[in-house]
C-alpha cells in the first residue's frame, strides 16, 4: 500500500474515532476517503492490521482502533507531501501579495515609522 494512501485511511479512522468516540464503520471510513465500496475500505483496513497499524475485532462492527504504532505513524508522517507542495504554493502567493503591498505603500511614500512598512 503507497504511504499516502495509508496516511489518509488512517488519518480518516482516527478523526471519525475522535468524533464520534467509538470506532467508524467501513462505510463511514469510504465515505471519508471517498470511496464507494466497502471490499477497498475492508482490504484497506486489512493490510493496515497486518501491519500492526490498525486493531479489531473479527466480525464486531465498529471495533477499528488505531494502535500505538499506527498513533506513532500518523505523528511521523503529519503532513503529507500533497500538502507539502500546496503550502509552499499558498505562501509564495502570500508572498507576492506581500511584495506588491509593500510596493503600493513605497510608491506612497509610507515608510517604517508612518505606516509600519519597512
């Protein structure tokens, strides 16, 4: 399984866990990772346990629970690298934003001790 899609499943278990204080269904957790059939999310949830990342109970709905190592797992891995690179393009428009204000206020001969601009 790729390390994106094991982050996010694991990240949707453990905020529907947190919402709603008890484990998800395998539907609640499709629903999340936009899914529609189950037999992924089943498989999912599957390798997830096999690797130690996931707990459950054998035919008990709602007994999905991430483990130590799977907790440990999402710490380590908090922002994944699709956010990674939508951050950095967000703070480059802040950026450019930031210049061109700085600009404006320049043109209009504000400096550091009138208007605060360096």
């Amino acid at each position: 399984m790729k390390e994106k899609t094991k982050y996010e499943t694991l990240r949707v278990i453990k905020e529907l866990s947190q919402r709603h204080r008890k484990g998800p269904s395998l539907r609640e957790i499709g629903d999340g990772l936009g899914l529609n059939g189950e037999s992924v999310v089943l498989y999912r949830v599957r390798m997830l346990e096999k690797d130690g990342l996931l707990s459950r109970l054998p035919q008990k709905r709602r007994s999905i629970r991430l483990t130590a190592k799977g907790r440990e797992y999402l710490a380590i891995n908090h922002v994944p690298e699709a956010c990674l690179k939508g951050l950095i393009t967000h703070f480059n428009r802040l950026l450019e934003e930031l210049r061109a204000v700085v600009g404006e206020a320049r043109e209009l001969g504000l400096t550091a001790g009138e208007g605060g601009v360096p």
